[in-house]
C-alpha cells in the first residue's frame, strides 16, 4: 500500500469534514427555525399578560353622562407585574384622539383600525424595545358610538430571556447530538478500514515468492476489490511459472545443443582422417545451424507471448500481411522447388480485416512456411488461403496454410502444438542420455535423416535441420493471444493444414488506414 | 561494416578467401565518409553501428543516388527491421548469427545483379543478353526470343529480387494502344521459362501473388550449400 505523499487524500479526514460541513449546515438551518420558535414562544406567553392587562383596563372604562372614565384596576398592573424586571407603559384613548389616562406620546401606529382584535407592535420607546398592544371596546353610545382603546407596552426584558434561554437548550442540544454524530462516522470508517488494514498487513508481511491468494473474507463492499486483487495474484503466479517454465526450458535446451555442439567440435579435434574431420566439421556446422535457429525460435516465442499479453490488437489487413511475407519467403527461396501460392478469391473486397498484432502473426506465418519447407519433401507446395466463412456465427476470417508434406498424424496434432514437443519427442528425452549428446536435438527420425544426404542439403536462411519443436508453439501462442482457434488438419494436398480463425474485426473507414499495406499492387488468381 | 571484431573478422577471412578485397570499417561516422569517397562493389551493413545508425548510412547513400548493392546484417529479429531495412533502400538483408554459406551466396548474387545492370552485355554465367541485339544466349546457343519475351525479360532483370504482378508487367510491357492480355503474359513467361531452363536467371511463380526472377547460383564454386539443388544447373549444362 503505497506511502502516503502530502497529495494523497486520506479517507477519513475527506468523510468527517464532508459530515461535519453538513453538521454545521443543519445546525445553522436548526438554529435559525429555533430562534424563530423561541421568539413566538416568548412572545405568546407574555402576549397573553398585555392581553389580560388591556381586558382588564377596558373591562373597568363606561360612559357617564359627563364622558368617558377609565379606571385601571390594580389586577391589571398586577397581571404585568409577573415579569418583574420589566417596565410598563399604557395609555387610554378614544378613536376621536383624545388621551384620557397614561402617556400621551407614546408611539402611534398610523394605521390603526379600532377592534376587539389585539394587535401588537415592537417600537422603540424611550430607549428600549418595547412590545404595545393596541385593544379596543366599543362604548355603548346609541346613534354615537365610541371606541375607547387601551395601549399597554412592556419592555422585552423577560421575554429576550425565554428566547435566549429557548434556544440556548435546543443548540446546546444539537451541538451535541453533532458531535456524537461524528464520533459515530469516525468509528465507522475505522471499522470499514479495518479489512482493508487486514489486507495491507496480509500483503506486506509476504515474501516476494508468496504468490498465494489473500485470505481475507472481505464484506461484500469489498469483495470486488479483493477478488480483483486475487485475480491480479494469479495472473502474476501464472506469468511466473510461466517465466520459470520458459527459463527452464530454455536453459535445458541451449546447453543440450551447446553441449552438443562442444560435444561435435571435440570429436572432430580428435579426428586424424581428413575425410573423418570433414564430416564432423559438416555436422557441427549443422548443429550450430539448428542451435541458431533455436535460439531464434525460442526468442520468438518469447516474444510472442510477451506482445501478447502487452500488445494492444490493431485494425489490420491479412492480406497485405500475407503478401509481405510470402514475398520475403520466395526471394529466398527461388532456388528451391518450393512452389507458394496465395488464395483470396473468397474474401469480399480482396480484403481480411482482423484486430491483430502484425509482428507476432508475420512470425506466426513465417514460422508456418519455414515448417513447410523444413519438413516437407523438396518439391513441397505451400498454400497460403484467405477466407472469410460467412456460415459460422459470428462469421470469421481465416488463414489457412496447406502444403504438400507428410503432414502430422490426427492422435499427434495437440502435442505437435506444445512447445519442444515436435514429431518424435519421446525418442529425443530419451536421447539425453550422456552417450548420445549430439543428437540432443533431433528425434530418431532426424538422427537417422543426418546422413550425408541430409546433412548437405540446402540451408535455409536460418539454418537448416528439422524443426525445434517450437514453431507451432509460436504459432498457437500468436493465435491465442489474438482470441483465434487454431486447427490442425490434412491438406487438400495431403500434408499438413493449419486452420486459424479469427474472430470477425471491421475494417476501418477509408483506404489507406491499413498498418499492412505494404503489398506491391493487386494479385488476383 | 561491424562492430564486432570476432564477427567481422570471420566474415573477412571468408570473403577473402573466396577472392575478395575486402574494406572493413567498424564506425557508423567514419564508413559514411569512407562510402562518400571510394566506390565499393558491395556493401556489408550492420545496423547498431556506433557513431552512426546503419539506416541512417543507408539512407544518405541512396540519397546520394549511390546504387552500390547493400547488405543489411541486423540482429534484431523482429521482421519490422526488415522491411524498414528494405524500404531505406537495403537489397537484401541476413538476421545475426547467419550461416556463412548463406552469406557468401548472398553476396555473389547481389554483385552478379549488379554487374548485370552496368554493362550493355548483361552476363551471369553461361547466360548472357544483349540490351542492344535483343539477344539471349545459354552457353552461346541464342535462346531466340520473342518481341514480348525480351521485353519481360528487360523488366525482370530490371526487378531482380522483387514480385512483380501480372498487372504490374502488363502496364511495363503494354502500350496504351494495345490491349493487355493477361493471358498473353502468362503464356509468354511459361515460353521465357522454358527457354531460360538451365540458366542462373530463374522466374518463379507465386499463385495469386506474381512472378519474381532473380539469378541464383550456378557454378560449382566448391561451395556444399548450393551442391544440394546442383541438378538444375547440371541439367542446363548438358543440354546446353
């Protein structure tokens, strides 16, 4: 699990200031609704008292026949005398203006409708906040009718402090239920953490060789993260036997074909007939051939299955493909009687679009026409054909290789496909042993064919003698890394036929786009 | 040009054993100069030279419209190379370690086809043409072809090495007045075939690709390699 660089953003930090932000909204919200709430509380209550207090002041007014009397009982100012500390203002007036007892100037509302409703106003007076009530009663007056109106006022003093006590309780509250909030998330992210933890100390406890999957039972939220990395694990394991596999394989057969080429050099040293050191000469001239051409062979193949697990597939043309390389095959071999031929009449358009890796299918050819020649009589015939069968679903583009060889017969084709399993690989393990080194390489049959006539005859440009055993091993890993089926058969010329099968690729839009066009014009046939 | 002294060493005492002078530089920088001043018969090329790239030798030679037949010996396998090596302007490459056989074979034919281009006279072995005659012989038996055969035969051994179409002839052999028959191609080069049988120049067919002609060993040059498909030549001089 990678260091943690300054940039790298940690989980937990990221989730409990998002929570905390959305805390601190919510308490903000909460505390402006409950600051709203503890004002009308406030309000409500005390409203009531300048309410009683009015009723009682109107209650005590009548109409004498000399005018209105207003007498303000001792209930009343008892009734206000509930919020001790604050100050009291009234005054009685008639709907005409005329102030019949209390304060004159108290503040007016410009507005005011005589009624029996109360209503209430917040002004300032005499330095404070004071909250009036207006109240008013009609005065039986017959034809004439009067309202009288009581204006009581009391500062905000116990009211401010109900508010403030209302919302200190309910914040107070909030901040903690927050708080315990966060707690709660906190714990939680450590407790998700926890397998993730578990994994860390599971893979840096491991020895580099470990290559088994973690242990771990994941929660499901995780789940796809460990199966990805156990995936991943298995992957590596599988590369890696594949890598030792290959190395093994390798060192086994460069030192089996060094060993014995040392093995020809010494036996010709020894050699006083100069015919006799001739022909030890020649065969170890052979055996440095196919030492060559198996090194390459195992390069390839090396190479193969490298691009194919790291090359990404590209929109190409099999045909330009094909072509390049028959033509690179027949200019070398114009002095053989090798006859090639190149088969597209079934393709629509003269075209085989496929997603492909040109390197590895132009070695997958190659190898195919070297084994061709190499194991086919010398007037072999090689047919290269493509095709596009319509009738399988999805249809697919095709190369198939025919020649005119002794072709493989049908209970030998999969090992032929396995590397250094050629024709007669039994009978070469076999040979191994110390008495016979030089022949390491060859089977039986490419032992006895090592007579004179095969030792001289003509040599390919990568050396000469019978296949490593590695090129339909290179082929089928090209045709595995392209998601293609590979079938051996017998050719219609009664040799061997490679079938390989691609899965269906568009072409690309317009000419030109093809990564092969490296053919010189149009064949037809 | 090689930068490995065992390597090189080697393929000098080979070549000089077999009579040829042979001038070996091991510096990219320095072998261009050389290339720039002094004609050369045939050119050796490794590709990871240091100092200079051999591609980049390569490419400033033909730049300079210089034709000398180059050899590109690469260690790189993958087939790229190749074709870059070819498109730069390489007559043929060989991919290290080769087979000295292969290499000597190699450069023989290159010289043969260049010495063919030079003169009026073309001449690889017992055959020979004469540009201005119109003439092909075998061992001095003229071969007396055809108007069309000469003409294939001019394209051919003006594409040594290289496939060439039937279209490709048919538009090198045809006017635009006449009417190219395919078929005629065919039959004609069927005639050059027969007729050249038992001569270096050999055209060889590729179904559903073309033809491509090129000279191959002859002679026995006390070389084993080429002795495996000596019938042929054994063949042309006996009926010759």
């Amino acid at each position: 699990m990678g260091a943690r660089g300054p940039r790298r953003f940690s989980l937990r930090r990221r989730l409990l200031v998002r929570m905390a932000t959305g805390f601190v909204v919510i308490i903000a919200l909460a505390a402006a609704a409950l600051w709203t709430y503890a004002r009308n509380a406030a309000n409500g209550t005390y409203d009531l008292l300048l309410n009683g207090a009015a009723l009682a002041i109107l209650e005590r007014s009548s109409v004498l026949p000399g005018g209105t009397t207003v007498d303000i009982p001792y209930s009343a100012l008892e009734l206000l005398g509930l919020a001790p500390d604050d100050r009291v203002f009234y005054r009685i007036f008639l709907d005409t203006g005329v102030t019949l007892t209390g304060e004159p100037d108290l503040p007016m509302v410009g507005d005011l409708v005589p009624s029996t409703q109360p209503r209430y106003v917040d002004a300032q007076w005499s330095g404070e906040e004071v909250r009036f009530i207006f109240l008013g009663r009609r005065l039986p007056g017959g034809g004439n009718a009067r309202w009288i109106i009581a204006q009581v006022g009391h500062t905000r003093l116990a009211r401010d402090t109900l508010e403030r006590s209302l919302t200190s309780n309910g914040m107070a509250m909030l901040v903690f239920l927050s708080l315990v909030g966060l707690a709660f998330v906190g714990l939680g992210i450590n407790r998700a953490l926890a397998p993730l933890n578990a994994i860390e100390q599971d893979l840096s406890k491991r020895e580099p060789t470990d290559l088994t999957p973690l242990a771990a039972m994941p929660p499901r939220e995780v789940e796809a993260l460990i199966s990805a990395i156990n995936g991943f694990i298995q992957r590596l394991a599988l590369n890696q036997e594949h890598t030792q596999t290959f190395i093994a394989d390798v060192a086994h057969q460069t030192r089996t074909a060094l060993g014995a080429l040392q093995g020809t050099l010494d036996s010709a040293s020894r050699q006083n007939d100069p015919e006799a050191l001739a022909n030890r000469l020649a065969r170890a001239q052979d055996q440095a051939n196919r030492t060559v051409r198996l090194t390459n062979q195992l390069l390839a193949h090396a190479m193969v299955i490298h691009r194919g697990e790291n090359t990404p597939l590209q929109a190409m043309d099999l045909v330009g493909l094909a072509r390049a390389v028959l033509e690179d095959t027949l200019r070398h071999s114009l002095s053989s009687d090798l006859e090639y031929g190149l088969e597209t009449a079934s393709l629509p358009k003269g075209t085989a679009w496929i997603a492909g890796d040109p390197v590895s299918l132009r070695e997958a050819l190659r190898n195919l026409l070297d084994n061709a020649a190499k194991h086919g009589p010398q007037e072999n015939r090689v047919d290269i054909t493509l095709y596009r069968d319509e009738t399988s679903d999805p249809p697919v583009t095709g190369l198939l290789v025919e020649d005119a060889g002794p072709g493989i017969p049908p209970d030998r084709r999969e090992a032929a496909l396995e590397r250094f399993r050629s024709l007669g690989s039994e009978e070469r393990f076999r040979s191994l042993g110390s008495e016979e080194r030089f022949r390491s390489l060859g089977s039986e049959e490419r032992f006895r064919s090592l007579g004179s006539e095969e030792r001289f005859r003509p040599l390919g440009p990568e050396g000469g003698g019978r296949g490593s055993g590695l090129g339909l091993a290179i082929v089928k890993a090209v045709a595995s890394a392209h998601r293609a089926t590979l079938t051996l058969g017998e050719s219609r010329l009664g040799g061997l036929a490679v079938d390989i099968r691609f899965p269906e690729a568009t072409a690309p839009e317009g000419p030109g786009q093809g990564p092969e066009d490296l053919g010189k014009g149009k064949a037809k046939s | 040009m090689e930068d490995n002294d065992e390597l090189a060493e080697a393929v000098v005492e080979r070549l000089t054993a077999e009579g040829h002078a042979i001038d070996r530089e091991e510096n990219g920088e320095v072998a261009n100069d050389l290339l720039r001043h002094k004609r050369f018969d045939l050119v050796l090329l490794d590709i990871n030279l240091p100092g200079r790239n051999g591609y980049d030798i390569l490419r400033s030679l033909r730049a300079r419209r210089d034709t000398t037949p180059v050899l590109v010996l690469t260690a790189r396998s993958e087939i790229d190379d190749r074709v870059i090596g070819l498109d730069a302007g390489a007559d043929d490459y060989l991919v290290k370690p080769f087979d000295f056989r292969e290499l000597s074979a190699r450069c023989r034919v290159l010289a043969r086809r260049r010495s063919g281009a030079a003169s009026n006279t073309v001449r690889f072995g017992p055959f020979t043409f004469d540009r201005a005659a119109k003439r092909a012989t075998v061992d001095g038996r003229d071969l007396e072809l055809r108007a069309r055969e000469v003409q294939l035969l001019e394209v051919f051994l003006g594409n040594l090495g290289r496939v060439l179409t039937k279209e490709d002839l048919a538009d090198k052999i045809y006017t635009f007045e006449e009417a190219p028959s395919l078929n005629a191609i065919e039959q004609a080069i069927a005639r050059l075939r027969r007729k050249t049988r038992g001569s270096p120049l050999v055209v060889k067919t590729a179904r559903g690709l073309g033809y491509i002609a090129d000279i191959v060993e002859g002679e026995g040059t006390g070389d084993r390699v080429r002795d495996g498909d000596g019938e042929t030549d054994g063949d042309g001089r006996d009926g010759g």
